[in-house]
C-alpha cells in the first residue's frame, strides 16, 4: 500500500468527498473504492439480530457516543464501539454469549483491533477511554486524523498500557504494577478498579502522590469514581490515566 492510499484511508467521508469533487481519473477511483469500503464497515455485523441492531441505533444517539464520534468522525471503529458500548451494559454471562457469537466475525473484518475494542467493551473500560480520547483531543487539539492515529495505537498497546486491579491484591502489589510502568516510562497508562478493587486502588495512588512519585518521574494524572451496573449489580468503579510529560509524552503516540 503506497503512503497516498493510506492517507486517503484516514481521511473521514466528508473529507473523501470534498477531494472526490475535485479529482479525476486514478484518483477519483481510489477514493470511491475508499469509500465504499468505509461504509460497507458502517454495516451491522451478520450475527447481530435485529433487536440488539435496534439497541446499536439507540446507544449511537447517546452521550458518549457522540463524544467519540466528534473526536473520530467516521473512523473504522465506529460501529463497533456501538458494540463495545452494549457488550458494556450486558452481565456476565450475556457478555459472554456475544463474545462467542461476534468474535470470530469482528475478526475477520476489523482483526485484533476490532477484538480489543470488544475487550475493552466486556470490561467497562470503554466509557473511559471514550472520556480520554474527547479530554485529550480539546487539550492537544488533535484533528480527526491524529487522534484516530492516537485510538489505533492504544488498541494496539492496550495490554501494554493497562493495569486492572484485583479485588485480592494489596496496596503493595499494586504499588510494584504502577512502579513497573512508570520505571519504563510508558508514555500513557491507565489503571481501572471496580468493587472491593477501589479502596487499595485509591489509597495506593494517594500514596505514591503524597511521596512525589509522580510528580519526580514527570507522570500526571487524571482519576474518576463512578458507579456501573443497573440497580440490582450496580458498584464502584475508579478509573486513572497517567501521562508522562517528560521527554515520553503523549505525542509519541502519533
């Protein structure tokens, strides 16, 4: 694939078809070939139904989808973070049951990525990182292109870059996780909690703050508590975001 036809793959549509209007010949027929590949990704996946296609079409009317679709545009993740967004609301087993039935189809038409925004979907993570990308897009002002860069290369990394914190680990434990990644100087990393995870998670974290660990390494960091679940399974969940400003920041990402 020559460096032309993977620009004009990280364009949005709206951009292909502003270029479309004034181009011609081989160009022309890169773009609409470009084109129609994008919108045949829109395209439900098979092996969804029609009612969970129905909940796909409410989830991109929300919030936070049209938080992610402001920072993406038409990126190729789209429609599957529709996906993750619903894998997101559903309980174990339910996650479970669609995991089995999508994967292999997520697979084959988006690969590993695609697999990982499922992943990211089945552990609650997503509303995060949708969180991230749209604070981290207004601070840098990352245009569409840039930050559909960033995304891919968290999917990439992302079990370089995470750490989820067991309900059985102590503060120690989670004290050697962070201090790995920071003696690494991983440019990003995220650390989630949920439940009985949270406490040791928090504490663990104000304590390396209150020691300058931070700060010194030249880490900074964003957290967030908020509860997941419907009524009956709902509880606490605690998100935190490091980025590395010295010398490892974020721009190397991109």
């Amino acid at each position: 694939m020559t460096n032309f036809t993977k620009d004009l793959k990280n364009l949005v549509l709206n951009e292909l078809l502003e270029l479309f209007k004034n181009s011609s010949g081989n160009v022309k027929d890169k773009i609409i070939q470009i084109i129609k590949e994008k919108l045949s990704l829109q395209k439900p996946l098979i092996s969804i139904s029609k009612e969970e296609t129905r909940t796909f079409y409410e989830i991109t009317k929300t919030q936070i989808y049209a938080e992610m679709e402001n920072c993406l545009g038409s990126h190729w993740s789209m429609n599957l973070i529709a996906l993750g967004l619903y894998v997101a609301q559903l309980n174990k087993d339910q996650k479970t049951e669609l995991q089995k039935r999508v994967s292999q189809e997520v697979h084959l038409r988006y690969g590993v990525k695609g697999l990982r925004i499922l992943e990211i979907g089945s552990t609650g993570a997503i509303i995060n990182i949708i969180r991230y990308i749209s604070d981290i897009k207004v601070r840098q002002n990352y245009t569409f292109i840039e930050i559909g860069k960033l995304f891919d290369k968290i999917l990439e990394e992302w079990q370089n870059i995470t750490i989820f914190v067991k309900s059985e680990e102590t503060i120690n434990n989670i004290e050697i996780k962070i201090m790995n990644f920071i003696s690494l100087k991983k440019p990003l990393f995220f650390i989630f909690a949920y439940g009985s995870a949270v406490n040791n998670t928090i504490s663990t974290i104000a304590k390396l703050n209150n020691d300058d660990t931070f700060r010194s390494n030249g880490y900074i960091f964003y957290a967030n508590t908020q509860y997941i679940g419907d009524d009956i399974n709902k509880k606490e969940a605690y998100s935190c975001y490091f980025e590395n400003i010295k010398g490892y920041g974020i721009n190397l990402f991109i």
